[in-house]
C-alpha cells in the first residue's frame, strides 16, 4: 500500500513539475502527460494530476507575467524601443498626412505605405489588448485563453504582464482556466463507453 501510495505521489509531483517546465517553454506538452495518466490511472488519480498540472503551469504562466512586468518597466528596454522609432522614422520618412514641400514650393500630402499601416494596425491592437487585460475583463480573458489557449496563454500572460493587471487576478484566472481544461482531459476516458 505504501508503494502505491508513493507512486501516486510521485505522479502528481511529477505533474507540478512538467506543467511548470511546460508553461514556459514548447517542447514537454503537458496535456500529453495528462493524457496518459486519464488512460493508465483511475479517475480520482487522473483528476489529482491534473490539479496539480494546473498549478505548475499558473506557477509557470506567473513566472511569464511577472518576467514581462520587469522587462517592460526597464529603461535599458526604453532606450531601444526610442532607438527603433527614430530608426524606423529615418527609413521611413515623415509620417503619413505629413505635408512635404515638392517641385516649385508646392505642398505635398504624404501618404502612409501599407507596412506603416500594418504597423499602425498593429500598434492599436496591441493598445487595445493591453486596455482589455488591464481593465474589468482581464481576468475573464486569462480565465478562456487557460482554459482554451485562444489566444494563446503565453502570449496573454505575457501582456498581462506588460498591462496594469495585477498578479493577484492573474494567478487565480490562470490557475482555473488551466485546472479545468486539464480536468476535462482526465475525465475524457471516463466518459467515453466501451
């Protein structure tokens, strides 16, 4: 009894530590880990693995969060977005609807080219995500992207961090949505006859 007592243990740390390992980088798919202990265990072990995949990958998807809160704070990080605009202003010239004065003193509308559009696109997107994870429904966001990985939840962690949430809204969103998917994956066995 001892021993199986230990190997489900074992199993369950196991899953804490490739949920961790597997938020932050792509190569160890934890639902694949999951997967195998819904079809070689029983349910009330399959669903104790999954919990604890679900906790190593907020402690994983924490780590994202808060890695993004520190570099996007950082002056160092500052000075090179400065340095690419003036970069990118001097390739590209004068901003679109600037006025240019052509042949003969007459004035000039400049237009936007599509890769400044794109990035202009781009640009109030980004805006927009940051306001939306920022604001009331962030957490609901992180609760979905965990729980459906759409968006996928590296990169919603990742500019939750750059946004004005707070980790203590993070971490249990993140955890609940990654809980349940991962719950989901373990009881698949149990509900499929036969």
């Amino acid at each position: 009894m001892a021993d199986v007592t230990t190997a489900v243990l074992a199993l369950v740390a196991a899953a804490a530590v490739v949920g961790a390992v597997s938020a932050v980088t792509p190569f160890l798919p934890v639902e694949a880990y999951v997967a195998g202990a819904a079809v070689t265990q029983p349910p009330g072990v399959a669903l104790a693995v999954a919990v604890a995949a679900g906790l190593g990958q907020a402690v994983g998807k924490t780590t994202v969060f808060q890695s993004a809160r520190v570099v996007g704070g950082s002056p160092r990080l500052e000075r090179l977005r400065a340095g690419a605009a003036a970069a990118t202003a001097r390739v590209l010239g004068p901003p679109a609807g600037a006025v240019a004065v052509g042949e003969g003193g007459t004035a000039v509308l400049l237009r936007a080219t599509a890769g400044a559009r794109a990035r202009r696109s781009v640009r109030r997107a980004g805006a927009s995500a940051l306001g939306l994870l920022g604001g009331r429904a962030g957490p609901a966001v992180v609760l979905a992207s965990a729980a459906v990985s759409l968006p996928p939840l590296t990169v919603v962690a990742f500019v939750s961090g750059c946004s004005s949430m707070r980790r203590r809204a993070f971490v249990p969103a993140c955890f609940a949505g990654r809980t349940a998917r991962f719950c989901g994956i373990a009881l698949l066995p149990a509900l499929v006859p036969g």
